[in-house]
C-alpha cells in the first residue's frame, strides 16, 4: 500500500507528466499562489504522495498542518460518501441540520474549561479570526485588538492586519484595519541580548504593560489575540508563565483572550488542543479559533467561546456565511475527532516529537549552522543561523537543505521571518520506519550542506 511505502525517486524532478502540470499552472494561476515542490500529485496516502510520474514522497507538510489524521483515511473518506449520499449543502441558516449541531457539541466538550461554550462554524482559517474579533468587539462594545511580533493569522483584511509580517503578506494591500497593536511575542530565543530566559518573561510582559500605558488604552481594548505555538514565525511556543500573567492582565482590564489554535490544534502538540497546557496551569482562553486539521482537508473552521461572549452578536445573521458547517465538512471532522480520541493521535505526536528532537539535539551538537531546536510534541523546527553568538539568520542554509530533501523525496516547508527555519508538521499517523527515513533524509542534507557538498 502508497501508505507504508518510503520514498523513492525514479524520473528527474519534475517528471514528464508533472512538467505539463506545472506549465499550465504557469499560465493560468497567479504567480503570487507560490509552489516549491517540483511534482504534480497522483495520489495520497498517511504520510506519502506518489506524483504522476512515479515519484513517491514522504510528506512532512501535511498541507501545513492540515493532514494531521494523514491522507485519504479510509474512514474519513467513507463518512464524507456517505454524506454525500444523503445531502451537500442545506445552508445552516435556512434549514437545522444535526451534522452541524453535533459537531458543535463535541468541539464545546472537547476544548479545555468545564464552563458553558458554544460553537459557530466558518470556511477557513482567516475568516474564524475576522469572526472571533467580530465576536470580541461586539461582547465589550470596544473598537481594539492586540496581536503580537511574528503572529500569522490570515490572509483576509482583518486576518492580515493581525499578521506581523509586513513581506509579503500585507504588501500593496493597504490601508489596512484599523485598531490593531502590537505587542512583542515572548519568543526567548530571540530575547534581547544582555538578559537571561529567566528575565526575558518580566522583559516582555513589561513591553506589554508600556503599550496599555502608552500606546493604547486598556479600557478601549476588546482582545488579545495569541498563539500558543506561533507557527509561521518558527514554531515559537509562549511560556505559560507568560500566558498566566496575560490572562491576568486581560482580567484586570476586562479584556478577553483569544487563543488562535489553527496550526496547533488537533493533536498536534501532543494534546487535543495546545491551550490544554495553559489550562494545566487554571488559564482558559475566553475564545479559541481552530481550523486546519479538523475535518482531514474538507474545509472548514470554528470559532468556540464562552456562552456569553458568543451570544453578544444579535440573532439574525451577524454570523455565519454560505457555505460554513458544510455537512460533508462537518461529518469529515466527527469521524476525524472520532479517530484521534479512539487511537490518541495526542499520544502519537508526543513520541514523533520526542523520537524527533533526540535527533534534532544531536545535531545541534554536531552542526554549528544549527542555531536552535524547538519542539511541542509533533510541531518541530530547526532554526540555521551564521553565527550562534549573534543568531543572524542564514536563509541560504535552510533553502538549499530543503531544496536537497525534496530531491531525494522528502518534503518540508520553512518559517521565519527570514525563512531561516526548516519546519515539521508530518501527519501523525506515519510509521516508525517513515519518520526514520524522514530524518534520514534531512541530517544528510544538512551535512551535505556542512561540507558544502549540496551548494
């Protein structure tokens, strides 16, 4: 079976077939809709794509962190047939429909606090983000938001205002939205020089408490918008003793926390959702988007909050959307919840994370264009600088590396703001042999790249 197999290249990249593909795709797709993998894909199962030519890769990609439950699970792609047999599309607000109210009430079980929350459904990502600050601004009757250094949030208005990185995400779109600020992320690797991880905490919640001092008012503020694990910034976890401190400002200032669970949530940090770590420590978010790996890639995405912060917007259409809660998208992400609690998925991205960063720690010993190892349990990175006293990003490094992997069947993404880090989001359910050749695969590129064998 595709499932189990490693990788194995048999025609130069692209093939043939694919080169037809990607010739058309010249022609008729924006050029700014970017693709780095040199194949056109065939077929896809768990953690492997075979393209039209042959080629069979390990996918450590997982369409960004959307294959979590891995490629055409035979048990997702049942549930999604038989939907299809019954109904498409009944559209939530025109006719009641169960497969949207009982997704609604696992997602209200499963996300962390024992408080009353309710569900709404969206399409994507970005528009669970723009519905979230809707909800939050409507809730406290207050016009701004707080986003931080590094966020990714989307790519629509509202989405990519909140996104930090002004290349290329927000250029020539603007004006952008108003009453966003900024705040910097906890990120201890890139602390100040001059202060320890220790300090680094009290060094950023005071950056923090200077903005409400300074920049803007904490009486005007609706939210705080964070990511548990930034992902588009290098897989940057913030400490819970920072988000235990944010939770008290928030409360103090009566401003709501919104946790943006699209790339960590759904096992992939080793729980359910990555906001279990802070509710080990009593904090709970007072909304949390999720998207990406909820539904096995059939899009859709959900916005999940206090009862009384979600009944703020007013009965008769100020949420929602046409196509949000799509039946086929919402029996899709029952049978997937249902197979990630039954075989805990969350147990399975702890032993990839831990099996991986063994590895990463031993080649952080071994090679000093390595900068950092970073880790929360299958949501992995490795960040490559020139020099590990002045942590200067070395872009080169991480783009010659991956260009070597995918030629030898590998596929892995970057992060960063200088696309410094090589990224690792493999679907969970790979086996121990492909995360093997997997890593294989990439400490020889990176020795290659060491010696400069592969420049």
């Amino acid at each position: 079976m595709l499932r189990d197999a490693l990788p194995k290249i048999v025609t130069p990249l692209p093939g043939p077939k694919s080169q037809l593909v990607i010739h058309k795709r010249a022609s008729e797709i924006p050029s700014s809709i970017s693709c780095a993998t040199p194949c056109a894909i065939s077929r896809a199962e768990g953690a492997v794509v075979e393209d039209l030519d042959g080629n069979i890769f390990l996918d450590f990609v997982g369409g960004i962190g959307v294959m979590n439950i891995g490629h055409s699970d035979p048990e997702v792609v049942e549930a999604v047939k038989k939907q299809a047999d019954r109904y498409f599309h009944p559209q939530i607000n025109t006719f009641h429909y169960s497969e949207y109210v009982d997704l609604a009430e696992r997602l209200n079980r499963l996300t962390p606090g024992s408080h009353k929350k309710r569900t709404a459904f969206f399409n994507c990502g970005s528009e669970a983000v723009d519905n979230a600050v809707k909800i939050a601004r409507c809730y406290t009757k207050r016009p701004n938001i707080i986003a931080f250094t590094g966020a990714f949030h989307g790519r629509t208005y509202m989405a990519m205002t909140l996104t930090a990185s002004a290349n290329p995400y927000q250029t020539g779109f603007g004006p952008l939205c108003q009453g966003v600020y900024r705040a910097p992320y906890p990120d201890l690797y890139h602390r100040p020089q001059g202060i320890s991880e220790d300090q680094a905490v009290d060094y950023y919640l005071k950056q923090l408490c200077n903005m409400l001092d300074e920049s803007v008012s904490p009486d005007t503020v609706a939210a705080v918008i964070l990511e548990p694990v930034q992902g588009e910034s290098g897989f940057v976890a913030a400490p819970i003793s920072y988000v235990k401190e944010l939770r008290k400002i928030c409360d103090r200032h009566g401003i709501l926390l919104i946790a943006d669970e699209i790339q960590t949530g759904y096992c992939r940090t080793g729980r359910m959702f990555a906001t279990e770590y802070w509710a080990d420590a009593g904090v709970y978010p007072d909304l949390m988007t999720s998207a990406k790996s909820i539904a096995a890639g059939i899009p859709i995405s959900a916005v999940t909050g206090r009862d009384e912060v979600m009944e703020a917007p007013a009965l008769g259409g100020q949420l929602g959307g046409t196509y949000g809660g799509n039946p086929l998208a919402c029996a899709a992400a029952m049978k997937v919840l249902e197979i990630m609690e039954r075989d805990d998925f969350a147990a399975k991205a702890r032993a990839i994370g831990e099996k991986t960063m063994k590895r990463f720690r031993e080649w952080y010993e071994a090679y000093p264009v390595i900068g950092d190892v970073r880790g929360t349990g299958a949501m992995l990175s490795l960040e490559f600088v020139k020099d590990r006293e002045t942590k200067e990003p070395y872009t080169e490094a991480a783009n010659t590396i991956m260009a070597g992997c995918k030629k030898n069947g590998l596929v892995v993404k970057n992060a960063g703001v200088y696309g410094q880090t090589i990224r690792l989001l493999m679907p969970l359910c790979l086996s121990d042999e492909q995360l093997t050749a997997g890593l294989d695969i990439l400490e020889k590129q990176i020795a290659l790249f060491v010696s400069g064998g592969n420049r």
